[in-house]
C-alpha cells in the first residue's frame, strides 16, 4: 500500500521555523534522511525516536522523492 507523505509530513512556522517535520513532533525530515543516507536502519531509527514508526520513515523517503521530480 503506498505511503502519502501528506499524511504524516507537516511544516508550520511556529515550529522547527518552519521546517517539514513528522507530524505531532519535533522531529525534522532531513534528521531522519540523514539517518538513513548514514546506512542506518529504520529499527536503529525507531529505537533512538520511539515516536518513530516505520510508515514515518516511509514517509520522509516519498516526500524526498517528490521534491526531487522539480
């Protein structure tokens, strides 16, 4: 079933100035993009941010993927 980003992806400029992050959090897309461009896994990911599940890293590489069609 495929994942939209839309649903778990958020940017408002009260928070991180305005930077996408998941949504209900603090934490930035980029930070988990990061984490998986350093080879990391996403139970690595999920243990480090326990709010994490796996739909949300999902999530993070779809909106990567949609940035990049422009």
């Amino acid at each position: 079933m495929p994942i939209h980003w839309r649903n778990y992806i958020e940017s408002t400029p009260d928070l991180l100035r305005g930077k996408p992050r998941i949504k209900g959090t603090r934490i930035p897309v980029s930070l988990i993009l990061g984490y998986l461009a350093a080879g990391r896994a996403d139970d690595e990911i999920i243990a480090e941010f326990p709010d994490l599940a796996h739909e949300h890293i999902a999530a993070c590489l779809e909106y990567a993927r949609d940035l990049s069609e422009f």
